[in-house]
C-alpha cells in the first residue's frame, strides 16, 4: 500500500515540475493573438516599455531568471510574472543579441 503513495506522489511532482517549466510557451500560443503593442527598447542597463500612454521600465538586476528556447525568452521579474520575447518580433541577428545580452545580465538562466 506505502508503495501505490509512492508512486502517486511521484507522479504528482513530475507533473507539477512538467506544467511549469512549459507554462510560458504554452500561455503565449493560447493568447498570441491577444497581445496589444508594445514599443520595447533594450539596452545595456534596462529594457523599457511603451504601450499607450503607459510606460514601464526593467533594469537586468531585477530579472529573477531567464528561460532562453529557440523561438522564445521569458524574463522572469517573480516567480510567476513574466515578459515573453518571441523570436519572430525580432529582425535579421537581433534575438542572437538579445540572446547574448540575456546570458550576460541574468543570473539564472534555464
């Protein structure tokens, strides 16, 4: 009986670890389509936003984590808020960049 627990409890965690580590990708394809404009610029000290009259600014010290895929980044600033970077925003080598600029600034990276 302990064993069927075991197991059970197991199968909790991998799940559990499972739907958040793919919880970004998968919010951003089920709401891609809903995303207002942003006006982003980054660099070497901050990443600034633009939306509407709204505006906001990041510095890279404030990014918890970094989660760096091949089409996608997330910049984690809590543990469940998050900015997403999709590579097609980005023109000619500029995600690379971003890319590198991420690995230099954040200190924990997935």
């Amino acid at each position: 009986m302990s064993y069927t627990f075991l197991a059970y409890g197991a199968i909790v965690i991998l799940l559990h670890f499972y739907i958040m580590r793919t919880l970004g990708s998968r919010l951003f394809r089920r709401h891609k389509n809903r995303v207002l404009p942003i006006d982003i610029q980054i660099d070497s000290e901050k990443i600034y936003f633009s939306a509407n009259e709204n505006q906001a600014t990041v510095a890279w010290n404030e990014i918890l984590k970094a989660c760096i895929g091949t089409d996608v980044i997330l910049l984690y600033i809590t543990k469940m808020s998050f900015y997403i970077f999709p590579k097609e925003n980005f023109s000619g080598n500029d995600f690379e960049t971003f890319t590198a600029l991420v690995k230099e600034k954040v200190k924990e990276i997935k």
